[in-house]
C-alpha cells in the first residue's frame, strides 16, 4: 500500500480503529488460523523473497534461508505451539490481607500498534515483531524501510494476501515523508529497529501519545579476546560475524580488544578465516557470490571514509581496504593499531570492518566499554571462565555471548533487545507476546472481603488485635 496523502493514513488508522475491537476479542483458534497462513504464504512466495532480496543488495540465496525465512518461521512455529497457554493469562499469588480474593493477570491487546523496520534484515526484522503482535491480537501498520524497496513491495503484496487491511497493512514510502506523518497518529505501541537518532524521534512520538515504546537499536558492540583463547576457532566465528550481511546487523562485533602480544597471531589467523569463507585473493573475495553488497554507494563512500582516516592517524591495513562505490562493495577488512580517537571508533560501522584495539590489562578493556553508550551485544572469547564471569559482571549490554557470536538471538525462550542507547524493551517468543500485550491485573473478591475488616472507624477492640497480629505476622517475616 503506497501512501503519497496523511489524509489516506488519517483513514486507515481510523478503519484500524473500528476494527480494533472485533480483532481483540477473536479466539485462539482465530489467531492460530490468521498465522497459519501467513506461514504458508512465506513458504509458497519464497522464490519472490529471494528475488527481491537479492534485488535490493544482492544477498546469497542460502543467507536469505538463514537470516530472513528461517527466523520468521521458527518465530511463527513457537508461537502456534505456545499461544493457547500464553492468552491464559497467568494466576497470581495470595496477599496477606486478600485470604478470600484470588488474582489473575490476562494479557489482553494493547489496540493498534505501528512496526517501522529496518533495511539491513528487512522482512525477518518486520514478520518477526509482526507475529507477535497479531499473536497479541492487535490491528498493525508496519512500514518496511524504503532503502530496500523491492523487499518493501515483496513485504506489502504477501501482507495484503493474508490479511485484510483493516487488521494488518504495509505502507511503503520514505521513512521521512510516511515515517514522520506515522509518528504523528497516536498509536497504542510503537515498535522501531533501526538508529538511536531515528530511536530518539520514536520515544519522542511515543512520550507524546502515552503510548508503549520498543526500540531495537544498535551501538558498537565489543568483543574481547581472552589471553590464552584458541585463536583459529575465535578469528573464523568472528569474520562470520563480521562479515555476515557485509557486516550491516546489529548485533556484529563492532571492534575487537585484543591482547597486545598476540595481535600479530590474531591478524594470520583472520586472514586465513576470511579467505577460507570468501576467497583467497581480494579480487576472488570480490567475485564471491555468497558476499553481499552495501545498502548504497553512500554507505560505501562512508565506510571507505572510515577507513582511510584509520590509516592516515596510524592504524594499519592488515587486509581489505578495497571499495568499489558503483557496485557497492566493501571488503571484509581488518585494521590493527586502531586508536579510541579515530572516527572508525565513534559510530556504530555497519560494515566488514573490524577496527582492533590492542589492551595490556582486561581493566583497560572493561573501563573502555563502561565509558561509552551500553551496546546491544558483548563478546567474549576464551577459557578463562573467571574472566569471562569478571566482564559480564563489569559491563551490561542488550545481550552476550562467550565463546560465538550473533547466533545468541535465535533462541526464542530469551529476550532479545537493548538497554540504554541500544534499546528499550525486548521481544521473540513469549517476550514479544508480552511486549504487544496489555498485563491487566483481575481479582475476584468472595462474599467475604478481609479488607472490610479494617474500615473506619478506626481503632476498634477488633480491630486493634487484627492490626497487632498483622504486625507480628510481618516481624516473623522479616
């Protein structure tokens, strides 16, 4: 659905709004049913997916499979299994004073919610929290962002196909031109992936509102080689890590403290992971059809920017460092001397760049990443369990992993989101359940209310023994 008029918004908002409650009220059954197609769609429409992906940055097919189409379903199966028990709600435990009353907790619908996506996973980032909330039984806007377009009309043709528009629609358009005129309409949840600056403008419409807020974001998430780590399994999970979607995820190591002795080591044994994954020459890695290209030239331009200040303030190329702008290829690249003044270490990079940081102490390394804006992921490689224990313990960040990498999102019985400037909120699973649902607490009180016994007047002989033994109850307790 291409929206070019706020009035055509103004109207679909408002058909979402007498729809609101019919949607809220359908059974299990009805939503399972809603999901099930939706799955069979995506499964039926996959060569389409392919297609456009690779449309929009010429993603490798079997990337596509793992990044984009295997999450989404696994996101549907766990919650066609699980959603009969989650819309239970959940029973409460007894208070002291309420010995006649029970308590339940029902997840009901928060109404109409708005998705806005990201380009770099651009159909997992928006079926996944799309699931969720029509699991939730919400009405739903979801805009794709439009750095992907043909992903964003794949997105809009399979969404209209399974659902009328009055309970989920797809609007396409420029984040600047439809984002803003969204933002403006007061949702009853907002759900945002993608940039704090962007993050910052979301909380804003949300704080307006008095609407709920997810932020998915980013930052530089750091990784920290441990003394004594087996350097060949470290260096080939992380230039996967780093290289995966040309380095454009989130959760990718943005830069890596390494031990100061060994980061020669380090760099051989880098290399030689990226070349078994990519090729063994520059050129070959750039003929490689399972590595993706760059969103757009501006990005490239900018990474090859990020770069080449590196090098000119110190840093050495190890290798990499070849850009193509015109078919928006970065290389995978590694940098070593790397310095916490460069500019390759003030934004998140969003590329197959890998800064290196050389540390003498873990302390340093710890009071690097305390310093700076909390990061969506944390990594840690090597043995030293003790270690390991000591930075997690030291730092916080949305999620970590010790020993691998990324992959710590694709179980859907954890949270996966931010904190701080990486995020607010979480989703997957049950979590995104929640997220998209209202927690409304329900009691039911007997014919007899205990509360009742502590009315005015005040300081009754009743009373005052109730109020006595309440107070002992309590001391016994402490």
């Amino acid at each position: 659905m291409i929206i070019s008029e706020k009035q055509q918004l103004i109207e679909l908002f408002e058909r979402q709004g007498e729809a609101r409650w019919r949607v809220a009220a359908t059974t299990p059954d009805e939503r399972v049913a809603k999901l099930k197609r939706l799955r069979a769609a995506i499964l039926s429409r996959q060569e389409e997916l392919y297609a456009a992906v690779a449309g929009d940055f010429r993603k490798p097919r079997t990337e596509t499979w793992l990044t984009e189409i295997f999450p989404s379903i696994e996101e549907i199966d766990v919650t066609l299994r699980r959603l009969r028990r989650w819309m239970r709600g959940a029973r409460a435990g007894g208070a002291l004073i309420l010995p006649f009353a029970s308590t339940k907790v029902r997840y009901e619908p928060k109404g109409r919610v708005l998705i806005m996506s990201p380009w770099n996973y651009p159909f997992q980032l928006l079926i996944a929290p799309l699931v969720s909330a029509v699991a939730a039984g919400n009405c739903v806007i979801a805009k794709p962002s439009s750095k992907t377009p043909k992903t964003a009309a794949f997105l809009a043709e399979l969404i209209a196909e399974v659902f009328p528009f009055e309970e989920v629609a797809v609007v396409e358009g420029k984040g600047s031109v439809v984002g803003d005129l969204l933002l403006e309409l007061p949702f009853d949840h907002l759900f945002f992936t993608g940039s704090p600056n962007v993050g910052a403008k979301v909380g804003e419409a949300a704080a307006r509102a008095h609407s709920g807020l997810t932020l998915e974001l980013g930052g530089k998430s750091p990784t920290i080689l441990l003394q004594g780590a087996n350097l060949n399994q470290a260096a080939r999970r992380i230039a996967w890590g780093k290289c995966l979607n040309a380095g454009q995820t989130c959760v990718a190591p943005d830069y890596l403290f390494c031990p100061r002795e060994i980061v020669g080591d380090f760099a051989i044994a880098m290399r030689a992971a990226v070349e078994e994954l990519y090729g063994h020459t520059e050129e070959t890695r750039e003929a490689s059809p399972d590595f993706p290209r760059i969103v757009d030239s501006i990005a490239c331009v900018r990474l090859r920017l990020l770069v080449s200040d590196a090098m000119e303030k110190g840093a050495t190329l190890e290798f990499g460092g070849r850009f193509d702008v015109q078919h928006r290829y970065a290389a995978p690249t590694l940098l070593t001397g790397v310095k916490p003044d460069m500019a390759i270490m003030r934004d998140e990079i969003f590329g197959p760049i890998l800064p290196v940081l050389a540390y003498d102490t873990l302390d340093e390394a710890i009071e690097f990443i305390r310093a700076r804006p909390k990061p969506l992921a944390l990594y840690v490689f090597g043995s030293d369990t003790q270690s390991a224990e000591r930075i997690l313990a030291s730092t916080t960040s949305g999620s970590a992993a010790i020993n691998d990498l990324v992959v710590q999102i694709e179980n859907l019985n954890a949270p996966f989101g931010g904190v701080g400037m990486s995020g607010t909120g979480s989703y997957h699973g049950f979590y995104g359940f929640k997220t998209f649902s209202h927690e409304r607490t329900v009691l039911r009180q007997g014919p007899v209310s205990a509360a009742e016994w502590f009315y005015p007047p005040y300081a009754r002989r009743a009373q005052n023994r109730l109020l006595t033994a309440l107070k002992w109850v309590l001391r016994l307790n402490r």
